[in-house]
C-alpha cells in the first residue's frame, strides 16, 4: 500500500472536499429564491417547487448514469461534464421567465449537481483511501458538502440584496466552472479486490438486485431525500411565513437577524454548520459499530425531531434547536450509507451502485419538494407535508434493521 493512500488526508479527498463544497453551496441555496421568483412572475408556491423538484429527480436519474459513466471513462471527464451541464443550466435560468422554461433547465441542473456530486465523488474518495480510513473520509467529504449549505443560503441571501436573481444564477454558473481547478487533484485508484475485478458490471447489478438488503436499503434512503429536499427547499419559507416575530431586542437582532426570512437562511446554514460535526462523528462510529443499525438510529432521531418541532409552536428559538438538532443528523446517512454499499458490494462499481440507491432518495425529495409546494397551495402552511416526512422517517427506520451487513463473496462463499 501506497504511504499516500495509508494517510488520511489525500489529494484526492482535499479536491472532492471543495468541488463538493461549491456544488452543495449553489444547490442548498435554491429555497431562497422561492419567494422572489414568485412574487416576481406571480406563480404558485407550487410553480417553482415543481422545478426544483425536477431538479431533484434529474439529479437522481443522473446519478448512476453519471457513476457508470465516470468508472468506463474516467473520473474527471465525468466532473467536466458535470460542471458543464450545471453551469449551461444555471445561466439559461436566468433567463426563463415561465414555470415550463424553468422545468426543463432544471432537468440540466439535476444532471449537473450529479456529474458533480456524492456519486462519482464518493466513489473515487472511498477507492483512494485504506480500509482502515475509508469511513472517516467518506465523512470527511459529506461533511465538505455541509461547509458549503453553510455557505450557500447566505451568500445568495446577500447576493439578492445586491443584484436580481437572475445575476445570481450567473454568478453561481461562474462559480460552478471555478470548481474544475482543482480538478488535478482527482486521480483514479484502483482499490477493488481481484474477485471483483473479474466480476461485469451486469453480474454485479444482477447480485444486488436480487438480495433483498439492497432493496431494503433502497427503500430506505427514500425518507432521507424527502426530508432534506422539503427541508432545503421550504423551510426558508416555512420560517418566513409561520415564525414568530424576531424580538428587536434580543440576541439575533444583535448579530443582524432582524427578519424571519433571514432567519430562514441562517436555519439552512445552522443545520450545515452542525452537520460537519454530526457527519463526522458519523464516520468515526461506522469505523466501530455496524452501519445498518447506526442509520436505524439517525432515522428514529430525526423522526423525533420533527414531530417535536412541529408540535410546540414555531418561534425564532425553536427554529435555531430544531436546525442544529437537525443538522447533527443531516448528511449523517451518506457516509454510512454509501459505506455500506462498498462493504456489501464492493468497491469496483461503487459509485454506480450507491448511484441506484441515491435514485431512491431523489425520488423522495422530489415527492418533499413538489408536494410541499402542492400541499401549501391547499391549506396555506407547510404543516401536513411535515407530518408525511415524520411517518417516512419512521418507516427507514424500520426497514433498515433486516439489512445483512456481510460481504455478498462471503455469503456467496459460505453457501457453497
């Protein structure tokens, strides 16, 4: 084994860390816009979530194609495109003025966040790195997307109050294509055992589709996409409309939070900030504990959570606990998750195979998304939408405990 692939800390994984970073920071930035694309063009709260919705399930068809495509041709041809496709979909935004043009861009945004997102990335990070520190630097790299929804709510925040929306949407498609710098950085590693190297991509799939802890597994990762989707896309407007007022007194008008919509963005940024610590203390307990049983865990959690919070009425202070209770739960799921794909199925065709999972939860935040939107048009709040994320997070909770957490070649090994 390579000193460099033994160490923690790679190039790679510092590359993967900032692509991740400025994607996650443009695509958690989207729920800001809702209110003023809306009030500009006068749609329906349901107009732009049914774009961004889109966009979420693009980034879920995306996913596996993109990861397929990375392991045939390489690693870096598929961020290029990635970033191309994000960048082309961001610009032509800017200037769509009805919820069709925008539906359709968004299907090249979706394809862009997944050439430029977990699954191509996590997949040549978790190569790269030793056996011994595989699950800490899938932690490192998730909680790299966190530090960019910590950025991203509140630059774009800023940005409106300086330019319209549209100029920022170039500004993101700038920054999207800044992002290739440190495409050098990338470099493919062969991690995967000689058993898996004889193995097709079309056996591999075949084994996964037929043990039932891959399904399991699938349907799963759905709760996670509903509720980081919904919460991404309409808290920021959810605070804004049904949080109680901010005391010009107190403590967040003291550090400039004077207003429910700025307290919506901050709320985003809160729940990133205690995602990086959460996320990587995921990644230390996956190293020590089994992994189906730890997302058991965070799923009962943020089940909890969310029925505590939508119980107890909506105040300044209820937002900022629930964001970073939130938070320490947030991308929690992915290290293990993708862990347990690599550890199950092995690493050869990782990113393809956690690519096929993730379809899953985009196929949840697009139901968090739109229906969010469609709900919020019926009834004027966001409160029956939030009780439907509470019964899915229930419901991962469940399905994950009869996950068989053993190699596939060491089952297929021991039934011989």
């Amino acid at each position: 084994m390579s000193s460099e692939r033994a160490s923690l800390i790679t190039p790679v994984l510092v590359g993967g860390c900032f692509i991740i970073l400025i994607n996650f920071a443009i695509r958690s930035s989207f729920g800001v816009f809702q209110i003023p694309i809306a009030e500009e063009f006068g749609w329906l709260r349901a107009d732009f979530s049914m774009a961004i919705a889109i966009q979420n399930l693009a980034w879920g068809i995306g996913q596996p194609l993109f990861g397929a495509f990375a392991e045939k041709f390489g690693d870096r041809k598929a961020l290029v495109l990635g970033a191309v496709l994000y960048a082309v979909g961001l610009g032509l935004s800017a200037y769509a003025f009805t919820p069709a043009q925008h539906w359709a861009l968004e299907v090249l945004v979706g394809f862009g966040i997944a050439g430029t997102g977990f699954g191509v990335l996590l997949a040549v990070v978790g190569r790269a790195a030793s056996d011994e520190n595989r699950s800490m630097a899938l932690a490192i790299i998730t909680a790299a997307g966190s530090a960019g929804q910590v950025a991203g709510p509140p630059l774009a925040e800023w940005l409106l109050t300086i330019m319209p929306w549209q100029g920022v949407f170039l500004v993101f498609a700038g920054l999207i294509m800044a992002a290739l710098l440190f495409l050098p950085m990338i470099r493919g590693t062969e991690a995967a055992s000689s058993a898996e190297l004889e193995d097709s991509l079309g056996r591999i799939l075949n084994k996964a589709f037929r043990d039932p802890s891959f399904t399991l597994i699938f349907l799963g990762f759905f709760s996670c996409g509903y509720q980081l989707a919904f919460i991404t896309a309409h808290f920021p407007a959810m605070v804004t409309e049904m949080c109680g007022a901010i005391d010009p007194s107190g403590t967040l008008a003291a550090i400039g939070v004077t207003s429910t919509s700025a307290l919506g963005a901050v709320a985003i940024s809160l729940i990133g900030v205690a995602n990086i610590a959460g996320t990587l203390y995921a990644g230390w307990l996956g190293k020590r504990f089994t992994k189906k049983y730890l997302l058991a865990g965070i799923y009962t959690l943020r089940t909890l959570v969310s029925a505590v919070f939508i119980l107890l009425p909506i105040t300044p202070t209820s937002v900022i606990l629930f964001s970073v209770a939130m938070g320490a739960l947030w991308l929690a799921t992915v290290p293990l998750t993708s862990g347990l794909i690599g550890y199950i199925y092995g690493l050869r065709y990782m990113g393809t195979l956690y690519g096929i999972i993730f379809f899953s939860h985009q196929l949840g935040s697009f139901v968090g998304v739109w229906l969010g939107g469609r709900l919020y048009d019926l009834y004027g709040d966001y409160t029956a939408v939030w009780w439907v994320g509470v019964g899915v997070g229930a419901f991962s909770a469940i399905v994950h405990l009869p996950v068989r957490e053993q190699p596939l070649r060491l089952r297929t090994v021991s039934a011989v």
